[in-house]
C-alpha cells in the first residue's frame, strides 16, 4: 500500500514539473539577436586564424623535414601542391565597419616613469 501511495506521489509531482517544462521561451529581442550574430562571427573568424596558424605550422614542419632529409642524404617525393596560407587579418565587428567607427580602441596616454 505504501509502495503504491509513493509511485502515485511520484508520479504526480512529475507531471506537475512537466507542465513547467513545456512552457514557451520568449523570442530574442534585436538587441540579443545581434549579440549572438556578432558571436558567430567572431567565432568564425577565430576558425580561420586558427586554420591560417595551422597551415603555417604545416609548411614550417615540411620544410624541415625536407631540409633535415636532404642534409642526411635521405631520398624524398617531391611536395604535394597545396594552396597558400591566407592570413585573415584583424576580426572587424561588422556593426562597427557598417557605422564606420574604428574597431580599436583609443591610444591610451603613455605613462610617466
């Protein structure tokens, strides 16, 4: 019987929460939207800095290997053909480039020593 009055308990104290659960999520304002866009975009251009230092690696440990096997006679194949690294630049806020405020902030002052 005691079993039986938990189960029931339990059960409807679950149901009870579940309705909470399903309640709808207010939709983002502009404002919040924005941010999340400027995230991604960030994001983004994190991705291709870190691709772009990934290529350079890349090269630097090829031309070793071939500077290192060609110093110890070993033979090697020539290299495969691969694209240029592109370095993406400095990430520019998209709101910022279309207001055509600068991205950087101020010199600061130099200080007195």
């Amino acid at each position: 019987m005691t079993k039986s009055f938990i189960s029931l308990a339990s059960l409807l104290l679950a149901s009870c929460f579940s309705v909470s659960v399903m309640a709808k999520l207010p939709a983002p304002s502009d404002e919040a939207k924005a941010k999340a866009a400027e995230a991604a975009a960030k994001t983004a251009h994190g991705n291709k800095v870190a691709d772009y230092q990934l290529c350079k690696s890349r090269e630097k440990v090829a031309a070793h290997y071939y500077k290192t096997a060609k110093a110890s006679g070993k033979p090697t194949t020539p290299p495969v053909a691969t694209p240029a690294c592109v370095d993406p630049g400095a990430f520019v806020a998209a709101a910022a480039a279309a207001a055509g405020k600068p991205t950087t902030p101020a010199a600061a002052p130099a200080k007195k020593s």
